[in-house]
C-alpha cells in the first residue's frame, strides 16, 4: 500500500504523523488541524506492525478502520521522552 504522510506540529518541536492512502484526502474529523504534506507515495509494507520514522503503531490495521493512520500521544512520549507541562516551561519557569 502507498500512503501520503502529513504532519502538525505539537509543543517543543515535536511533530505528529498523519499517514491516508496515496492520492485521498484527509478525512473529515481530521481536517480541523493544519496539516502539511511530509511526504507523498511512500510505500508500506502490508505487513508492517508501525512506521518508525512517523511513529505510527499499526498503520494498515488503522486505516482500515478508520482511513487513516495517526501518531498516538503515548508513542511521541515514549519517542521523544518528552513529559507535557501544562502551563510551564522545562526548568520550572512559566
């Protein structure tokens, strides 16, 4: 399967992925976010468990539910090692 990638940008420079299949557009109850095209036709193995480099878990079991594939929060965390303050900067400064 072919899918384009999108990406957002999320807080401290980390980014999160939007994987849909080559050539659709970006379902409905995705659309509200500004979206920019990372990269387009990129070839994924219908065996693949996730897309490492997007941090995608599962991506062909998602977008057969749903008609896309998303970077969960929980994987940018465990990636990044990022903790979210709510309100604060790292260094305890607001």
């Amino acid at each position: 399967m072919r899918v384009d990638i999108y990406r957002r940008a999320e807080n401290d420079g980390i980014f999160s992925y939007l994987a849909v299949p080559e050539g659709k557009s970006i379902p409905q109850e995705a659309i509200s976010t500004d979206w920019l095209q990372e990269t387009a036709a990129l070839e994924v193995d219908e065996a693949s468990n996730a897309l490492p480099a997007y941090h995608i878990e599962h991506p062909i079991q998602q977008i057969a539910a749903k008609g896309y594939a998303i970077t969960s929060l929980k994987d940018m965390e465990k990636v990044t090692g990022a903790n979210i303050l709510v309100g604060r900067r790292a260094g305890g400064r607001s």
